[in-house]
C-alpha cells in the first residue's frame, strides 16, 4: 500500500505522465518484499500492483485490472522499467513494517522521490480521514449510499440502533448464501 500512494502521490503532485517514466524504483524492508516481490498473483505482486496504479491513475477497490492490462502497451512500459529491492535505510529503521520509498526518473533526467513509512489507517499514521474514507468507497460500493452511510457512521456514538447504518450499506453486507 505504501509504494502504491508514493507512486500515485509522486505522479499527481509532480504531473509526471506514466510514458515518461525512466525508472520506478521501489524500496522496502526486506521482511515485507518476502511478501510482494515477484509474485504470479498479480493483485500480490507489488510491482505489478504499482504499475497497474500508475497507468491507470490509482485503481477503485472493485477495479480488476488483471489480466487485462497485461496487454496494454503503456502498462508493459511500466512494468518493464519498475524495480523492487531492499531499501537500507526503511530495513534498518522497521524491519517489520510496510514502509516503502518510491523514486521516478523521468526521460528528462528529473529524479522525484517520497518514502511512507506507514499506510493510511496504520495506528502509527492516524486514522483515515471521512474524506479519505469517501472516496477509497464512492464509486467502490455500488448498492451503498456513500454519503449517507458516512454521516451514520460519524455519529455512531448516537445511533440507537445499527439498522440504520445496515440499511446504508444494503446490498454490500448481505448474509452469506
């Protein structure tokens, strides 16, 4: 999760277009990259999980982009120039966690970089925000009324009953069959 924002926050603050990426490095501690690294799962594998995000300019929680993108020539370009390996300074700082460092070069020689040592809802970054919450769900929740389920659940301290937020998510949480 860590490499996927820095390479989507690198890319949206600095107008970096995916054709004009060089290199994309990626820099994790070596406990976590067991994890990630050349996976033939592609939804595992963190270099094709940040490469598919770069194209297609972040992805929704219902996105399936594989195998699909496989065959996208900007995805290929991508994926060939992406590289994944231990970075010394997370490794020695948080052998265990997920952090990540993100470096693009671009074709023009201009080199940006971000390092997130934790991801978004880790006890160590601070909860999710409800903006942040919003919109990792509008447009991921079909049946959800996005923004009504948002305003139960910022005063579930006062909600006399859960119907209310079950009804909100109708059609997400529904009984196993």
């Amino acid at each position: 999760h860590t490499s996927i924002e820095a390479a989507i926050t690198l890319i949206t603050q600095h107008k970096i277009a995916p054709k004009s990426i060089r290199s994309l490095q990626i820099g994790m501690p070596a406990e976590a990259m067991k994890t990630v690294f050349g996976r033939a799962m592609h939804n595992i594998n963190v270099q094709d999980m940040v490469a598919a995000n770069v194209v297609r300019g972040g992805l929704k929680l219902v996105d399936m982009p594989f195998p699909r993108i496989l065959s996208d020539p900007l995805y290929k370009q991508v994926r060939s120039r992406t590289t994944v390996a231990v970075d010394p300074e997370i490794n020695r700082e948080f052998p265990d966690g997920r952090g990540g460092r993100v470096t693009i070069t671009t074709n023009d020689g201009k080199v940006y970089s971000l390092r997130i040592d934790n991801p978004k809802g880790h006890s160590r970054r601070g909860e999710p925000s409800w903006d942040d919450l919003h919109g990792k769900w509008q447009g991921s929740l079909a049946t959800c009324d996005v923004a009504q389920a948002i305003e139960i659940a910022r005063k579930l301290d006062e909600l006399p009953a859960a119907q209310r937020l079950f009804d909100a998510f109708a059609g997400v949480m529904k009984a196993p069959a």
